[in-house]
C-alpha cells in the first residue's frame, strides 16, 4: 500500500517517512506543494497525508487540484493551525480527515486504517491468491495457516504480484510501482527481493505460486489455474 507524505519540514517527513515503513507501508516525499501536486495526480496512491503550509502551493491549492483528478483518492490534511475555519476549509475542499500538530503516531496509524477501510473507491482489503493471504489494512501476511513476516519493500512486491494476480509483469513495471522509479536499471534488485518472497512463501509448500516468465518477468499465481481458466 502506498502512501505520499506532502511535508516540508524535515525532520517531520523523515520521522513519518520512518514510522510509516516500520508498518510495512510503501512512503513517498514530497517537500512542496508543487511537487505533492504533480506525485499525487501522475502515481497510484492508496492515501495522501498532506500538510497545509507547504511552499511554492499550499496545501490547499494541492487539495483542490488533486480532488477534481482524483475523486476518490483518501486525503489527510495535517495543519499546524487549531481554528476551526481552517479545518472547515479543509474538509469542504474534499479533504477526508484532518489532524492537528502535534500528533501522536498512534492516531495518525489509526486514522490512516480507518480511512482506508472506509473510502468508497475500488479498494481490496484483503488479497488472495491461492492458499496465500495479504491484508493490506493490518499489514499481515499468511500462506496456509503460517504467518509470514515480511519487510516493507518486500510487502509492497508482493501486494503489487498479487493485485495483478495471473497476470505477467516485467522488472520494469515492478520497479516503476515498487520502488517508484521510471527506469530499469534497478532490475537486478527486483530479482534479488523475488528470490527473498519465494523464500519466505514458496519455500516448504508443494505449489509455487511466484512463477519466472522467461524473457518477460514475473507472475503470480498456480501455472494450472491460468491455463484452466483459459479453457473455460
């Protein structure tokens, strides 16, 4: 799950940044209002914390623009402000929540799930593929009975395999919306985490279910399954 931090400050993105991907989120900066514009409208994100005193656009301004693109993007607004025509400002220019500095990480963890289980948009709180089991709201990932624990870039590589499940994605792909870069020398890496998730998921288990597709890259998902459905 991915999620972009619009903050100027820092030593507070870093802090969010930190704390964010100790929770297995997959985190993005933005350090101005323009760039938080343009990340939020070009890439695909779960959930937008936004601080409103950002510079070259204020937060504001970004929450306007990104809700006519993005209806149903989840946006929290951080503000330093407690007067109440700000956060009024906030929430009618289509802001979901709002939090007030200084905040506690613990309700700002609670705040972001319970956004995300609320939003009405297109959005899988649980994945499955096979006997395989991601729950992408309390970070947990089980094949079978067994629990696997998992890093945060590895979480993010195998939310991403298995929301394209049966399909076949290239290191490219991987590596644009993984790791949020638009170019492939950083291909090798992919291979690298691949191995790490087939360790941890295919390793002791009679079906594997992270397939090589040679010459394309990878897919997810019982070879048998795919060739059953194209039968049907």
């Amino acid at each position: 799950m991915r999620i972009l931090v619009a903050e100027d400050d820092e030593p507070v993105a870093s802090f969010l940044s930190k704390s964010l991907e100790a929770e297995q989120y997959a985190v993005d900066v933005a350090a101005d209002g323009e760039e938080a514009n343009y990340m939020a409208e070009t890439y695909d994100y779960d959930l937008v914390i936004l601080d409103i005193n950002l510079p070259k656009k204020t937060g504001f301004e970004v929450l306007e623009d990104v809700r006519q693109k993005k209806p149903d993007l989840a946006i929290l607004v951080l503000t330093g402000n407690t007067e109440v025509p700000d956060r009024v400002k906030g929430l009618d220019l289509g802001a979901d929540d709002y939090l007030t500095k200084p905040f506690s990480l613990a309700e700002l963890s609670a705040r972001i799930r319970a956004l995300l289980r609320r939003r009405g948009r297109p959005f899988e709180a649980v994945l499955k593929v096979d006997d395989l089991v991601l729950d992408r709201v309390q970070r947990v990932a089980r094949r079978g009975e067994q629990l696997i624990e998992l890093t945060p870039k590895e979480f993010g590589l195998l939310e991403y395999l298995m929301r394209n499940a049966g399909r076949r994605v290239t290191r490219g792909m991987i590596v644009e919306n993984v790791w949020n870069l638009g170019f492939d020398t950083m291909t090798n890496v992919v291979d690298v985490y691949i191995n790490y998730l087939r360790k941890k998921i295919d390793a002791g288990n009679e079906y594997k279910l992270i397939r090589t597709i040679r010459g394309v890259g990878y897919q997810i998902g019982r070879a048998e399954q795919k060739a059953a459905a194209h039968a049907q």
